[in-house]
C-alpha cells in the first residue's frame, strides 16, 4: 500500500536512527537523544499499525499516538538544538516531523469526519 504519510514517516525515522548513531559515537550523554529515537521510530509504526487496523475507531486511536509522537520528537530536536550539544542540522528533520504532523492532524479530521 502507497501511503505517503508512512512514506514521511519512514524517511523521518531513518533520519533520526543515522542521527542518533552518529550522536552515540560522540561519548555525549545519550538520555535525550535515546528520547528522540523512541519517539521517531513509533510515529511510523503506529501509522502502520492504524493502516492495518481493525476499525475506524481503532485507525483514529492510533494516528493520535503517531500525533503525539511526533510533537515529542519535535520537542526533543528542539531541545538538543538549543542545547548546541552536537552539530547537527536539526531543521531539516523538524521541518519533515512538522510535515508529518500536519498529515497526521489532516487525516485525523478527515476520518473523523467519515467515520458515521
């Protein structure tokens, strides 16, 4: 199935696990950035969870989890940005979690919507 909010996410989370990889080999403490690679990597599975699931309901449940998700993540690169801890181009995977949020919050309307 061609989805490109899962399609988003995807790419999202694998920017964040090459991020964190790279953030783990500089001897840095890893709480935050463990944080983030927790929140990232479930926004897409929870989209694929939705996609697959058992009702509408069930769909709109968990698209709000990827919702959350997604909003932690933005906190957390937020975060480390203005920590300057690690050089690290963080508007690039905020502006794509900022994207994915605005699908999310689309999609959560539009089945909210057709949900009767």
């Amino acid at each position: 199935m061609e989805s490109p909010l899962l399609n988003k996410s995807l790419e999202f989370a694998t920017q964040i696990v090459l991020f964190y990889e790279k953030y783990a080999k500089s001897k840095r403490d890893t709480t935050i950035a463990k944080q983030l690679l927790r929140s990232a990597t479930s926004v897409g599975a929870n989209i694929n969870e939705a996609i697959y699931g058992n009702s509408k309901p069930d769909f709109i449940a968990k698209l709000h989890i990827s919702l959350k998700e997604v909003s932690e993540s933005i906190y957390w690169l937020t975060l480390l940005k203005n920590t300057r801890l690690f050089e690290y181009d963080y508007e690039i995977s905020i502006k794509l979690a900022e994207e994915i949020k605005k699908m999310l919050i689309s999609s959560i309307n539009t089945a909210k919507r057709n949900q009767n």
